[in-house]
C-alpha cells in the first residue's frame, strides 16, 4: 500500500504489541519509526513490513532518557517531516517476588521505562505536534489489564500501569489547545514472548497456578490501527482488548 502520508513513532517496536502494531501502521500507509533498545530486533521488524520498509526507520532507543527520546524525535522530523501517532507501547516488569524483597533498583527501572519513557514521549510529541501544519496529532498509551487489577507480586508494574492512566488523563487534557488527541488501550493476556508464560501456568489471586487463555497479538494491532484512524475530533479515550475467557472480570 502506499503512503497515507502520516507518521507514527512506535516505543517497543522489536516484538511483541510494538512489532505488531508498526507492521499493521506501515501495512494502512503509514511512515513508522520503530523505536526500541535492541538495533537488530528492530532491524528484523523492518524487514518483516516486506515492500513496506521503504517507510519504516528503525532508531535505537532507551525512552528513559531524555536525550535518547528527543533524538528519536529529531531522527523522525528529519526523516519524514512531521508526526501524527505516538504509541508508548516500550515497557518492563520486575521479578515476581515478594514485594518486600524487590530492590530499589528493579523498582526504579520499571518506573524509568513504563512512566517516566511514556511521559518523555508524551513531551517530546507535544513539542513537535502543536507546531507543525497541520497542526495536532495523538498519543495512545498501552496501559494494560493491571491498570485496573494486579497479578500477585506486580507492584511496580501494577503502579506505573495506574499512573499511565493519570497520564492518559492529563494528556488528553493539556493537550486539547493544540488539537492532539490522547487515548489508552488495556490489553489483557495477548500472546507475545512476554505472555507465553500464561500458557505454562501463572499465579492467581488465591495462591493457586492456572493456565490463562491467550489471544492473538493481531487484534491489539487491529485496535491500535482503528484508534489512529480517528479524526482529532473524536478519541476512543479508554479501551480494553483481553482474551475473552481470562480471569478479569469477576472473581477468582
């Protein structure tokens, strides 16, 4: 397909959610930076989007530092000439142990990854969006199912998922003067390296370890691509895409 002419910038981009939903952006037309830690995982996902990685530019990223992200930013402004999608999709977990046994430093490196990239992102997209013509774009936050309920022993992961939606909030807010829409999907139970362990057995609620359903990573994509579509004058504010059977809603 060819180009829709606008670009996104997508954090996490060399598997898992990310991947899937730079892949899916560049299948509708878009221009994708494709942001992550790992040069070569980038680098395969960019030969993954086939005829469509003429519009793809891998940049090696750390979203928790500053000059990292602003240097994403500068490299896609450069390289395509403006920015209309944000997906602060990039994001980690500590060890599943006992809350009191997490050290400072596994605490810290979630919150700089999970909150404080989002957030950099978040600033560094204001900048660019509320001063190009035409002015304005939007910022889709990946919160997570644990921005409502936690996992045993998820602590960090379980408070920078809340606060993500604080920033969804705050975002969505500040954010109306210059026309730059920001929404946030909770995805429950997708199937990725990061979720194969769901098949294996997970701890519940309750003590126990059960098996959880899983769901293809296709339809976050699918989701992610229907939320951009948009025009700025209308924002799917907040919405949940779970394997339908997994052990959300209700009890136990």
């Amino acid at each position: 397909m060819s180009s829709n002419g606008k670009v996104a910038i997508v954090t996490g981009a060399g598997s898992g959610i990310g991947k899937a939903t730079a892949l899916a952006l560049l299948k509708e037309g878009y221009s994708v930076a494709l942001a992550g830690r790992r040069a070569d995982a980038l680098e395969r996902a960019v030969k993954d989007a086939g005829a469509a990685a003429s519009r793809a530019l891998a940049v090696p990223t750390d979203v928790s530092d500053p000059v990292s992200v602003r240097a994403l930013f500068a490299k896609t402004k450069e390289k395509f000439g403006r920015l209309d999608l944000v997906f602060n999709n990039a994001g980690q977990n500590a060890p599943g142990i006992p809350l009191e046994e997490l050290t400072f430093e596994q605490w810290q490196s979630v919150v700089n990854a999970n909150l404080t990239g989002a957030f950099l992102c978040t600033q560094e997209a204001f900048k660019v969006m509320k001063s190009q013509t035409p002015r304005g774009g939007r910022i889709i936050n990946n919160g997570s199912i644990s921005a409502h309920a936690p996992r045993p022993n998820s602590s960090p992961y379980t408070a920078t998922k809340h606060a993500i939606t604080g920033l969804t909030k705050s975002t969505s807010l500040d954010g109306r003067k210059y026309d730059i829409a920001c929404g946030q999907i909770d995805i429950g139970n997708a199937l990725t390296e990061m979720a194969e362990r769901m098949a294996k057995g997970v701890p519940q609620a309750d003590g126990s370890i059960k098996v959880e359903p899983l769901m293809d990573v296709a339809h976050v994509a699918k989701t992610v691509v229907y939320m951009a579509s948009l025009p700025l004058d209308a924002n799917v504010q907040f919405v949940t895409v779970m394997a339908t059977k997994m052990p959300f809603v209700g009890r136990g």
